[in-house]
C-alpha cells in the first residue's frame, strides 16, 4: 500500500489471486484427529492417537493442555477445550 493509498484510507477491497480455504472448526480438526479413538481415554492417550493419526501440531499441542483425567468422548475433549460447536 502506498503512501497516498495510507493518507486517504483504504476505500475498497484489495482482491487476492490466492484462492481462500475454507476455515477448518476445532471441531472437525478433531474428529479427524482422534478417530478410530476407543473412549475412555486419558489426555496422554489423546495426544498418542492424534499422533497416530497424523494430527496437525497444533492440534497435538491443544490436547496436550487437557487437564489430567479420562475423557469420554471426542464431544468430552472438546468441552474441556472450550469448544461447544461439536
């Protein structure tokens, strides 16, 4: 953005040739993430099947913050990630 483009605003939108993707919710990142899982699980568990599965590492990361404790299902962990949109 130039100078002039600054002083007067930004008055219209600048298009992208980049396609958008669409945004992926927490909550199908983990569905993916731990499916095939055999609830209950622990955290620790969680984490070791999202690894399995190939997680993104930011979904690892989030289920490694889960508090100490068994989790009954994926609706469980999510909940406890403050998620509600599963």
């Amino acid at each position: 953005m130039t100078r002039e483009r600054l002083g007067l605003g930004l008055q219209e939108v600048e298009r992208s040739s980049t396609p958008l993707t669409p945004v992926v919710s927490l909550a199908h990142s983990l569905q993916q993430a731990l499916r095939g899982a055999v609830f209950p699980l622990s955290a620790e568990q969680l984490v070791w099947v999202a690894r399995e599965n190939e997680a993104p590492p930011h979904v690892v990361s989030l289920l490694g913050t889960l508090p100490r404790g068994r989790f009954s299902s994926v609706d469980g962990v999510a909940l406890a990630l403050g998620d509600a949109s599963i």
